[in-house]
C-alpha cells in the first residue's frame, strides 16, 4: 500500500509551523535562527489556505494522472518507481511555468533563485530512512498525517482532492473576476 499525506481540516489551526518546517527540511539550515542569520531563504512546499471556512495545508497531492507530468518534458518531472511519488528534477527544470499552471492544487511554486519550479516531494530523502514528512512531524494539532491507505480509502482521499481542486479553482476564477474591476 502507498503512503499518502492526509489531511484533517477541521484541525487545522493556521499555526503555518508545517510551512516552516517544510522549508527547514528543503534548506541548508538546521534551525529558523540559522537560516534568518545565515540569510538562507526559506521556501516551503506545502501553503495554508482558507478554503471555505477551515484552514487547509495545501500541498502537492502526486496525483495518479498527473498535469504538471503532462505538460513538462518527462526528464524534469518523473513519478517514483518505488513510491509513486512525483519528482522535480532540478537539473532538468528549465523554469517554464507550465507545470505551475497546469496544477489543479495550485502546488507548485517557482524558487527565487534560481527560478525553477518546487512542490512537496513527501520529504523523500526522510521518508527512505523510514521518517514521516517534515510537516507531519511539525503540526501541532495533528492535522496532517502519513497513512498507508488501501485501495477505497485511497479513492476516497482522491475524491476529497477533486473536491479540493475545484474549491481552489473557483477561488482563482473569482480572483481573475476581482481583477477587472
């Protein structure tokens, strides 16, 4: 069975401490005090947003047919053999956006410097050595989990991320609609 992040919004504080330890985990910096004074920059792959009424950890959900796989060439985003997790490959990033737009979740984001796309890669060097995601560990109210799901409750969760897709496409489309004005 596959692992999955799971999410319990009703749980969810907006603390952003996932955000945090998201980007602790992708940096080269042990602590938040390191990074700010070594000037590391900090970009997490997971983002809390207020989806209707409860705070929602929005991360990448690796999904089965995968747009940003799609839309890029198959050398810079790749899915997992041994996990079925979806893969950036910086190297062959050439920062065309495409995989950024193409994202139903809105999971994808471009890195500062140099400007290449990043999204949740389920903390893959951590989860090898049999630990949960940086986020995982980090939420303090328990909000977001790490299951193994068989297959009905993983049709489910794949149900609940098409609800969640178009909740943040119908916030994007009213966003456009707010800019005309």
């Amino acid at each position: 069975m596959a692992k999955f992040i799971v999410v319990d919004d009703t749980r969810c504080l907006a603390c952003k401490q996932c955000m945090i330890e998201c980007a602790l985990a992708h940096a080269e910096a042990d602590t938040l005090v390191q990074a700010v004074t070594t000037g590391v920059r900090l970009q997490p792959r997971v983002h809390v947003k207020l989806i209707g009424e409860n705070n929602v950890p929005v991360q990448c959900r690796h999904c089965e047919d995968a747009p940003c796989m799609l839309v890029c060439k198959p050398e810079a985003i790749s899915r997992s053999e041994d996990n079925g997790t979806v893969l950036i490959d910086l190297d062959e990033c050439v920062g065309c956006r495409r995989c950024v737009k193409a994202c139903p979740f809105d999971a994808i984001r471009m890195s500062e410097d140099p400007r290449l796309a990043i999204k949740c890669d389920l903390c893959i060097e951590r989860t090898k050595e049999g630990r949960d995601p940086a986020c995982v560990i980090a939420c303090p109210c328990g909000a977001i989990h790490f299951e193994e799901l068989d297959d009905q409750q993983t049709q489910q969760l794949r149900q609940t991320d098409r609800e969640l897709a178009a909740h943040i496409a119908g916030d994007a489309e009213s966003d456009d609609e707010g800019d005309d004005d």
